[in-house]
C-alpha cells in the first residue's frame, strides 16, 4: 500500500533546495582541453640582436595568436615587453615579430605561448627562450659561424646523435651564431639510408615533402621543418640568436635571377619549372618565413643588412645571390649588369655602410668566398659561379673597399666522430679592424669561434677557434 503525504509548498522549496546543494557538491569528471590547444610545433628561435631589440619566432599549428613575454629573469615576476601577432595559414602558421626597447648588455628571456583564434579561451603550453642584447659598453663579445645545414643527403641520423655541431657550439656559450647561407639544401632530396664509403649505413630520418628536390612552397617550408625536427637545433635556437643570411642552395645549386632551368644538372634532377626566378620567389617567402630576420619596409625580402653589436662590433650580412648577373665564362670587360655580383645598390649600401661605422670590428658575413674560383657548371668544365676572375666583376669588387681585410676561405673535410665525409667550404667571414692588426687562426672544419674583447682592441689582434663534432 501506498501511503501519500501531502507536502507544502514551503517544505517543497527546502526539500529542493537542499537537493541541489548536495548536487553541487558531487564532483564531475574532470573534461580537459589538452588536446585542444595550440601546440608550438618546431621550438622557438631569436635572431638579429642588437642593442635594444631582438626579432622572436615560433610556428603554430593552426590559426593562432602568438603570446609574447619578455623579462630579464627567467621567473618572469616583473614583464618588461608583452606583444603579440598572428601565426595564419598564409605564413604557413609561422609568427616573428621585433622586440625593441630592451635595456642593453642583459640577458633577455621571452616566454612563447600561443591562443587559438577560433576559441580565445584556449590557450597553448609555453616555451622558454633567452638571448643576451648587445652591450653598451667595450665588454667581450663572442661568436661562432657555421653554414651548411644537411647537405648532399646527410640529414638527421638520431642514432649518431643528429646534428653534433649545434650541441658542440651551444657549449660554447657564444652570443650570437652567424649562419653563412645553405641553412637548407632544397635541391638536395633526404633519402632514408645513405650508404658510407666504409660500409656502413646512414639512417636518416625522413619527411614526405624533402623526398625530392623543392619546387612549390610547400617543399620549400618542408626543408625549413625538416632541420627542426633535430634536437640539437632546437635547444641551440632556443639559447643562441642567429644572424642567417642565404646562399645558393635555400633555391638551388649555383642560381642566378632568370636562370633556365636547363643545365644538365637541372635535368636529373627533373625540376619542372623552367626557370629559377619562381623557385627564388617560392623560397624567398620561406626563408622569411622560418628565419628570424628583420623586415626592411622599403625592401620586403631583403637579405643584406647590419646588425650594430655593441661599440666593438659591426656586422654586414651580404646577399651574394639575389642582385647577380648570369653565371658564365667571367670574359666581361667591363662593370655592367652581366657582371653583377652584390649589385649596384648593394655595394653603394657596403661601402657608405663601412665608411659610417663607427665600431672597432666591422665583420663582413659573405656567403661565398670573395675571389674562389668555383666551377659553374660542373658538366661542361668552363666558367666561374661568380668569382671576381671576370675584369667587371674584378673591378667591382676592388672597390668595394680599401680597408686592409683578413679572410677566412679553403677547403676542409670532415669525417670525425662518424660523420659522413663530405667536403664542405668552409664559411666565410672577413674581418676588418679599424687599425691594421695581426690574426692567429686555427681550423679544423667548418664550425668556428671569434672572441672581440676590450683587450684585444688595444692589442689590435684578432683570434679565431674552430671546434667541430659532426658535419652541418
């Protein structure tokens, strides 16, 4: 039998009441949003360093907002910066932006984070970088310069340890890291195995897009990613700013502007396109995209500049590719537009830029070594990729200065510590003191280390180390 007993309205409301109390207090299970959250997808990076400012990058993997701090202390209590920009589908998710008003000769760290557009609650893990801004004063400077990255299919063999040299110049503490161009080798296709002249097998890891050489932007990001998937680079990106410039392989092997497609070369390698303007305009945007350079309003894309460090410390980075005439013979007479190398506006730039410094070093980062003979097209055995041999190429480069130089420019080979052995040229960095000085060297590959102190100003002596544990 059931028994009803009537309720009131007033012990109805209580009874409801404290229903939805005990409610409240019974725990959900707990949703999370990890997944849904933006990911910093190939580490984060700084570059071009000066006084006051730095350029910041990192890479999205889908539309975003980059979400940057910047303190003088890793704890982060007091933010001296906090800017931000959109990492969209057209940058291929990637975002750099230039952080000025930094305070000078400080260690400067900047906190990465990104925020989905699509839902602003959601916001992703962060990453933590540093960087040292130029001093004020005649302190020490020190830097190292490489170039090369993953050439002729030696990519990332994780089981040698990936790409040694980053780790070994990390080691070194440098202030900034001079990249002399070839940061990819987009005509160079990264094949599974590489068999070694001793037997035994290179094992590279592997990505879809750098299986052949680069022809559309998709390809040419792809080699970008590509070096980042190394450990090695992305904990030396995350400590040390670089200073990259560009050379012939970010397009590919001995460009010029207009060049057709046609050698011999070309054809092995089956290209497509015919011609290298569109490959250069492809791979301009990328090397935009995934370095971080600073933008130059009246130029977008240009790759020559100066980075003031400090007093001591000037720095050119040369474009040694994008303003050039044809390749050839090098027969010219005289200066004229088949004789470029630098271009007219890019050598009138150097030499104003050089008569107007007022640092004790000026430092000039040339992507191929001023007056090497190189073979153009290894095919056909004759000409020059753009040595000054050529009387109007000759010319122009004797003019660009008259300031005595000190340049560093060779051969070597490297096979230490199992890396594949490929020869590589080494980098190239001319040195020009504002007073005549002398210059001790030692190298032994193609990673090396220079040190500009108030000491060896008033010494007017310039130093030089080379350290080297696997090939770039």
């Amino acid at each position: 039998m059931t028994v009803r007993i009537p309720m009131s309205r007033r012990r109805f409301l209580a009874t409801a009441a404290a229903s939805t109390a005990i409610t409240a207090v019974v725990p959900k299970p707990y949703l999370s949003r990890a997944a849904d959250r933006p990911v910093i997808t190939h580490g984060i990076q700084s570059g071009d360093v000066s006084l006051d400012s730095a350029v910041i990058w990192a890479r999205a993997d889908r539309p975003a907002r980059m979400l940057a701090e910047v303190a003088t202390s890793d704890s982060f209590k007091t933010i001296h910066r906090a800017v931000f920009v959109d990492a969209l589908p057209e940058t291929d998710f990637t975002a750099n932006v230039l952080i000025d008003g930094l305070p000078g000769g400080q260690d400067i760290f900047y906190r990465i984070r990104f925020q989905d557009l699509a839902s602003p609650t959601i916001v992703g893990e962060s990453m933590t970088g540093r960087f040292r801004t130029a001093p004020s004063d005649q302190r020490s400077v020190s830097f190292v310069w490489s170039g090369d990255t993953a050439g002729q299919g030696w990519g990332i063999d994780e089981a040698r340890g990936g790409m040694r040299t980053y780790a070994t110049m990390l080691r070194n503490r440098p202030d900034f890291f001079i990249h002399n161009g070839d940061n990819i080798y987009a005509d160079g296709p990264i094949l599974a195995e590489q068999k070694m002249p001793n037997g035994e097998i290179w094992k590279n890891v592997v990505l879809e897009d750098k299986a052949k050489p680069a022809e559309t932007l998709a390809e040419f990001r792809a080699n970008y990613k590509y070096n980042l998937l190394d450990k090695n680079l992305l904990a030396f990106n995350a400590a040390v700013p670089i200073f990259s410039q560009w050379d012939d392989h970010e397009v590919t092997n001995n460009w010029w502007p207009g060049e057709p497609l046609t050698r011999a070369e070309h054809q092995r390698k089956k290209y497509v396109e015919k011609n290298a303007l569109i490959l250069a305009a492809r791979a301009s945007r990328a090397f935009h995209e995934y370095m971080p350079l600073r933008f130059t309003q009246t130029e977008p894309g240009r790759v020559y500049r100066k980075i003031s460090y400090g007093p001591l410390l000037d720095v050119f980075m040369l474009d040694m590719r994008s303003y050039r005439g044809p390749n050839g013979e090098g027969q010219d007479e005289s200066y004229g537009p088949a004789a470029y190398f630098l271009g007219p506006a890019q050598v009138a730039w150097l030499k104003r830029e050089l008569l107007n410094s007022q640092a004790t070093w000026k430092v000039i980062a040339a992507d191929m070594p001023i007056g090497l003979i190189v073979v153009y097209d290894t095919d056909r055995k004759w000409g020059v990729e753009g040595s000054p041999r050529a009387t109007g190429r000759r010319a122009a480069a004797s003019s660009r200065s008259s300031t005595s130089s000190r340049s560093s420019s060779g051969r070597a080979c490297a096979t230490r510590y199992g890396s594949p052995p490929t020869c590589t040229t080494p980098p190239r960095i001319i040195t020009i003191p504002t007073r005549r000085c002398s210059r001790t060297s030692s190298r032994s590959g193609n990673s090396c280390r220079a040190r500009s102190t108030p000491e060896a100003s008033r010494k007017t002596k310039w130093t030089t180390r080379s350290d080297r544990s696997s090939s770039t």
